[in-house]
C-alpha cells in the first residue's frame, strides 16, 4: 500500500482548525489503515516527524428522500500530533 493510498483528504472544519496551533492536523484515511501506517505515510508525504496518532471510525448518518431512506459512508479519521521540533505542514499554514 502507498503512503498516497492511505491519507485521503484533510478535514476542514472548524474544530479541525482549532488544533492547528498545536500542531494536530485531521485527515480522513482509509478505513484498513493502522495507526502505523498513517504516521508513516504523514511522515512521507509531508516530510514532518509525527509524535501521536489518534483515530475514530465515524459512523455513516441516516439520510430519508421522502419514503426511501439509506446510510452515508462509513469513514475513519485520525487526528496527527507533531512533535514540537517538526516543522508544520505548508497546506494547512495558508488556512490560519
């Protein structure tokens, strides 16, 4: 599996921003991938040392169009730490 494959989006929300002062970044990232991989793919991709990596597999929502109903996807993200001597990630530094 390629670093690539692994990190799918960023997560751009509020709450996603607040944490960017500390150096926690939020994407969303295959559902199979494990901590391991995501912080060596974060380490590749962006070239930053990452201390922690958090996850949540968010469930998908109940959505109703009149009489039919269905569920949105599951996905799974994970909250990045990086350690306090890495440099920051250039995407998310315009967004501040």
């Amino acid at each position: 599996m390629f670093a690539e494959d692994i990190i799918i989006k960023p997560v751009l929300t509020e709450k996603a921003y607040d944490g960017i002062a500390d150096k926690k970044y939020t994407f969303i990232v295959k559902k199979d991938a494990n901590k391991t991989e995501i912080k060596l793919a974060v380490e590749k991709i962006f070239g930053v040392k990452v201390e922690s990596v958090n996850t949540v597999t968010c469930k998908g929502k109940l959505k109703r169009m009149g009489r039919n109903q269905g569920y949105t996807p599951d996905r799974k993200k994970a909250i990045v730490k990086l350690k306090a001597d890495s440099k920051t990630i250039e995407f998310f530094d315009s967004l501040t």
